[in-house]
C-alpha cells in the first residue's frame, strides 16, 4: 500500500477539481465542506491590506480549521484560490452576466491564481504552500466570448475566473506558467511531499516493474581473494541496482 491506513485524510472543499487532481493521484480521502464565509473574511482581509498570498492562506486556514475541530484525528486540506489582474481581486461570478464582465475584464492581460495549501492535524496547522500559476489571455474576439459562453453555460460559474481550463477555457489563453494541479486549485507534487514526509505516503515502494522504474536488491557471493578466515570465505555481497524498464525495452 503506498497511502497509510491512518491518518484519514479530509479535503475540506467542495470543488470537483480539486477532488479530481486527488483522485487522480491515487489519494483515498473524504469530503468534507467548510461552512465559513468567504466573503466576510476577503473583505476583511483587504480592509487590513493583506497580501493575496496571504489573504489566500487565511481562507484556506480557515476551512481547514473548521473541518478539522471536527474530527481531530484526521489530517485536512485546506484550499482556497484567489485571481488577481493589475492588482483587482476576482470573485467567483454569481451570473452569466458577471461572468462576461469578468472575461472582458481579463482579455488580453496577465493574471495570477494565487492558490493556497493549508493542512491541519490534531488542532494544529501543521503545513501551508502557496503557488502563482501565471495566465495570459489572448485578445481574442467578442462573437469567440459569445460561443465560448454558450458552449460552457453555467459550469464556469464556479471557477473565480468563468473558466475551466479541463474545458473549452484552454481556447482562452496565449500562454500558461504553472502546473496544472495548482491552476485547478490543488498544487500536488507539494502537497505529496508533504504527505510522504509526514507518513501518510510511503517514501518509497517496491512497484510493477511494468509500470515504472522500480528498486530491487541483487544478491552475489563473492570468493575472497588470497588466504582468509571461514567467515570471509562465506563473505556476500549485496548491490542496490536501480533499474528503468521503459529504457531497457
């Protein structure tokens, strides 16, 4: 097993994108859903000048901290998104309209999705991350904006930006600087670190040898050279080899 049996893990979102990413890697966890209100602790933070990073940390604390005073054993993930262009905060759009606003606000311009990680266990925060995927819309055209509307409807009402890059909002960008797990809203390979570090995921594994490279141990008894005592003589030799399957074929 490369997950451990404890702790349970807990992601305390609702976002179907971020359960995908851990779904995909493989993760068992529950979900559970943060009751906090975002809106009061954004707006809050701004009137304190917080930065997005960590205004992002503190939503995402948040949640983490709510789920967790529930069930202290688990180990939960907190995860929150911001979009900043040119210095404006962007919300999720409540409405169609909204989110026409919000792509013609951003056509043509560079934003970020700032996107935090908090992780609480036993009451305690015990790791946070925060990543800046860059995005770079292209100019693209208002009759492009009008199909492209239509084609995803309401589903990009729940993205801060009213778009799914798992979508047809790929076709809205001229370049992307970032992982993908981090612009879905969940930056893995940190987030793996982390578990594998603190014991939920084992550091190493002995996997399919069809599937990937894997380690194994080679056994070899050696004769000793010249005169030697009986125990030199049964003297073995082990060799850690690392081999690649995908290139030995």
């Amino acid at each position: 097993m490369i997950q451990a049996a404890e702790p349970a893990l807990i992601l305390a979102s609702a976002s179907t994108a971020r359960r995908a990413v851990l779904e995909g890697a493989g993760l068992r966890f529950g979900i559970r859903v943060a009751g906090v209100d975002e809106a009061a602790i954004k707006e809050a933070a701004q009137a304190e000048g917080l930065t997005p990073e960590d205004a992002a940390l503190l939503l995402a604390d948040a949640k983490a901290e709510r789920v967790a005073a529930r069930a202290p054993d688990a180990l939960v993930i907190g995860a929150d998104q911001l979009l900043v262009c040119e210095g404006a905060w962007f919300d999720k759009p409540p409405d169609m309209a909204a989110a026409r606003a919000h792509l013609q606000r951003l056509r043509g311009r560079a934003h970020e999705l700032v996107t935090a990680l908090v992780c609480h266990r036993g009451g305690q925060r015990i790791w946070q991350h925060v990543a800046k995927p860059r995005m770079t819309m292209r100019d693209f055209s208002d009759e492009f904006l009008e199909a492209y509307l239509a084609a995803e409807g309401e589903a990009l009402l729940s993205s801060v930006g009213a778009y799914r890059l798992e979508g047809h909002g790929a076709q809205l960008f001229d370049r992307i600087e970032g992982d993908q797990p981090a612009i879905l809203g969940l930056p893995l390979l940190p987030l793996l670190g982390f578990l594998r570090q603190h014991g939920v995921l084992l550091r190493y594994s002995i996997l399919n040898p069809r599937d990937s490279a894997w380690l194994h141990i080679k056994y070899t008894r050696t004769k000793p050279e010249g005169p030697c005592s009986a125990p030199h003589r049964a003297a073995a030799k082990f060799h850690w080899a690392y081999d690649d399957p995908v290139s030995a074929r």
